[in-house]
C-alpha cells in the first residue's frame, strides 16, 4: 500500500509542537509495520539544517530520506517558504497564508505524477494540507492517476482552521462556485472544513477529542459539519517516538535512566537544570516544568494567576515556551519578581526541552483544552509527573493518583479554574514528599506505554477500510 503524508510540519525538518512530532514519527512506524509512506511538505528555509542531507530533484523540489527508505519531498518556492517562521513573524500571521498553502497544495499532485507515486491514501494533517481532498476530487476526478486515491483528513487541532476573506477565493484555481456545501463558513472561507467535507475519512488524534469537537463547546463552529458525516469522527491516541523521548538513550541529558534505575540520575538532571537556570540547588524542593506554545489554549492563564501562592508554597518553577507576547511579557515579569523561583526562556529550544522533561519532578498542562498532547506523555516517559486538566488527550492518559490504591499517574482537575488547579498542585507537592507514593506515581508512569506501534495499526486498518469503499 502506498500512503503519502502530506503536513506543513515534519520533525527534524520543521516543527512548531505536536503535528511536527507526530508527522515525523508516524510514517516510521507506518513503515516499520510495512506500509510505504512518501511524504510532501513545504521547503522551508530551516529544511537544511536538520542535519539530514537534501538533493535537489528540480528547480521547485528537493528530497531527502527518513526511516528506512521513506522519501521526504520539499515543495521549493523561496518567496513563500524561505521565512523565519513558519506561519508567523513577530507581527502575527503572514497575510499571504492561504497564497503559501494553497499553492504548495496546488503543487502536491503534480509531483506525485511527476516521480510516478500513485497514492493508495493521501493522508493530509491539519488546514495547511485541506485543499488536496478538494483538488483530488474536483480538479483530478477524471485523471486516472488518481482513479484509487481515497484521502484522509487529519485534524490535530481544529482551533486552527484557516479562515481566509471569501474574495481569495479564485486564488485556489477551482471551477466549482465558492458554495455553502465545501468552503464556505459563515461568509469567509474555511479550509479545514472543505477537508472535512471532501476527505474519505476524518480523524483526530484521541478518543475524547473525537467526541468534543463534536460538540458546540468545543468544535470551533465546525461541529456541525462533523456530525453531518454519516461516518462520524475517529479519534486515534498519538504515540511517542522512543528513538527521540527516551532517558535511556536521551543525549541533551545530563544523565540517561531507565524505569528500573532512576533515582540518582533524575536528582542529577534536577541539579543541572536547578544550576543553569540560577536556582538554588535544592533536592527537597519541586521543580516544575512547563514545555508549550504560549496560548490561552495551554492554560498559561490559570499558571500565571496561581504564581504567587505557588512561591510561597517554596517551589521553582521553569517556563520553556514561544507564543503571545503578553504571557511571555508577565512570565518575564514574574521572573523578575521571583528570581530563584521563576526562569522564562521565551524561545524554541528541543535540547532545553528534553533537560525539562528529564530534570523537573513535576510538569504543569493545565490546557483548557488538549487534542491529543505529547508534553504529558513526555514528561511521563521521563518519570516527570503531570498536573493536567480533564479535557481531550489528557484526560485519555493522566488518571488522578490514589495513594491508597497506588493506581495514577498524575493529577487531574476537572473545574477549569485557577483554584482547582492550586488544589491540584498541593496534592502533588504532598505526593512529591512523601517518598513512598513519589516512588509509587512514578512507578506508574514509567509503566505506560504510549508506543506508536498500536496507533499505526489502527490508522492501517482505516486506510484498509478506506482503501475498499
Ligand atoms: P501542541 O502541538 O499543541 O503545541 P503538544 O503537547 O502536542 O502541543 O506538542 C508540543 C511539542 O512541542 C512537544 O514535543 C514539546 O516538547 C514541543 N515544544 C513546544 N514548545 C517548545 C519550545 N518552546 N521549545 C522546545 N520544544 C517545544
């Protein structure tokens, strides 16, 4: 079977959080169970210095491999993708967003005819790519190339729709009126909804999230569009890539553990990042970490009102996040009023991350809502605890810690709420000292297995299911 992946994000090559991860690891563990994915993505400038090499296949693309034998094919334009970010500059999003997707969009199918790739499934992730299910069935329905091509919708987030002023609407080259039936929404036009209209199949990325998004609360106006398909939304868990997350063999570490032989070399990686950050150097105090992009969405909100009474409750705390410049401007404030307490790098910075995850004792995720989340699985796989709020994929993997039961693996609340998440972090710093549940939890969390092998299996089986309507 042949799969072609289709994301604006793949790690190492480019990545903003989770669509990145996943995009990058996915299709290795697709691979390793015997399916050939290809994958197309935007070539941006920072394509180069992932440290893998890159041939140049024509004037517009150039390739480069990952896995075994997967082909990672970079859709060139230097106008458009040679920037320093991805979808943003300092001043907001790029107002030429929809001329940059659409036309890699525009250049996907193409190429696939080009290098002779005739895809079984496209399966596209996120607004960034929602324009192919369109051009599969509109501009290549009569092409017999693409006669076998069903196409997969993936949403990581659907906060993140792509929403463009309806008079770009010719922009996209397609004969079909702008309608109410494909992008229209109320007034504007909206790409991810086209995507879940036109693809075979929608999915997300975990089981709760699947249920929300089709409900108002939570589905970003697009709610109804999802429970207008016969066959509904199916929400698949994200997995971790081992190779990349694991403490064993971790080398931004300052040492690597295992879930049977820890203790020593957690304490180490605690005092190493106690000691770059400036804090004191202190084994009996939690350390807390926070690893994310800087939104409302992560609930930087509920942490910034809660940072005066978790200080007096003697803790550091370490902020790794690039986001909305007002948190990052209190987050800095708070730094400087706690010096000691509080540390705030305002960048994106992977070898930090990891000595993050490895190095604090607890990890605050308290989002207000979640699609999948990897930081928690993260963070859990370093034996790092996390205090999260009961929404979407967190709650489909951090259960509330019972020391009684010694069942849990991490502390959960459930009224979204400044106060309910400081009731949240006091039961954790108690848990943190005492020493026979610290070891329990962590026990716990070593012990789960967040393996992308049995969500590559489920994804075989829809495209299998797909593959024969
Ligand atoms: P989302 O996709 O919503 O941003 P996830 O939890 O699914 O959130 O994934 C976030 C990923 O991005 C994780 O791998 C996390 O470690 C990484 N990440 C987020 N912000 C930063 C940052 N500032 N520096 C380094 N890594 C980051």
């Amino acid at each position: 079977m042949n799969v072609v992946f289709c994301s604006s994000e793949v790690f190492p090559f480019a990545k903003t959080g989770g669509l990145g991860d996943v995009c990058g690891s996915l299709p290795v563990a697709l691979e390793k169970i015997g399916i050939q994915v290809t994958i197309v993505m935007p070539g941006y400038g920072c394509v180069s210095q992932a440290g893998i090499p890159v041939k140049s296949v024509s004037e517009k693309v150039s390739r480069a491999q990952i896995g075994n034998n997967i082909q990672v094919y970079f859709i060139e334009h230097g106008p458009y993708f040679d920037r320093k970010g991805l979808y943003v500059d300092d001043k907001g999003d790029y107002p030429d967003n929809l001329e940059r997707f659409s036309y890699y969009c525009q250049q996907v199918l193409p190429l696939l005819k080009t290098i002779d790739v005739r895809p079984d499934i496209i399966h596209c992730h996120d607004w960034q790519t929602a324009l192919i299910p369109v051009y599969v069935k509109e501009r290549y329905a009569q092409d017999p190339f693409y006669a076998q091509t069903k196409t997969i919708m993936t949403i990581h987030n659907i906060a993140f729709q792509g929403v463009f002023q309806k008079d770009q609407y010719p922009q996209l080259g397609l004969e079909s009126p702008f309608a109410e039936q494909s992008l229209e929404f109320y007034d504007r036009m909206n790409l991810l909804k086209a995507g879940v209209i036109y693809g075979d199949r929608v999915t997300t990325v975990s089981p709760r999230y699947a249920k929300e998004i089709q409900t108002k609360p939570l589905g970003c106006g697009l709610d109804h569009v999802l429970n207008d398909r016969y066959d509904g939304v199916i929400g698949i868990l994200n997995g971790l890539d081992h190779d990349i997350w694991n403490p064993r063999t971790d080398r931004f570490i300052a040492a690597q553990y295992s879930a049977d032989d820890f203790i020593d070399a957690k304490l180490k990686n605690k005092s190493q990042l106690q000691k770059e950050l400036h804090f004191d150097v202190r084994e009996e105090v939690p350390l807390c970490g926070f690893v994310g992009r800087l939104s409302h969405q992560k609930g930087i909100d509920l942490i910034i009102d809660a940072l005066e009474a978790l200080v007096s409750m003697d803790v550091q705390i370490v902020f790794l996040g690039k986001g909305e410049r007002h948190y990052q401007e209190k987050l800095e404030q708070a730094a400087d009023l706690y010096p000691g307490r509080i540390a705030v790098c305002s960048d994106f910075n992977e070898p930090l991350g990891h000595q993050i995850y490895a190095g604090s004792d607890l990890f605050l995720m308290p989002s207000q809502f979640e699609p999948c989340g990897l930081s928690q699985m993260i963070s859990l796989a370093y034996g790092t605890i996390p205090v999260v709020f009961k929404t979407g994929g967190l709650a489909d993997t951090v259960k509330q810690f019972s020391s009684v039961r010694k069942e849990g693996n991490g502390f959960v609340f459930k009224d979204y709420s400044s106060a309910s998440f400081l009731k949240a972090m006091k039961k954790a710093i108690k848990v943190f000292k005492n020493e026979k549940d610290l070891h329990n939890i962590r026990g716990n969390a070593f012990q789960c297995d967040f393996s992308w092998e049995k969500s590559a299996r489920i994804y075989q089986e829809i495209y299998h299911t797909i593959e024969k309507q």
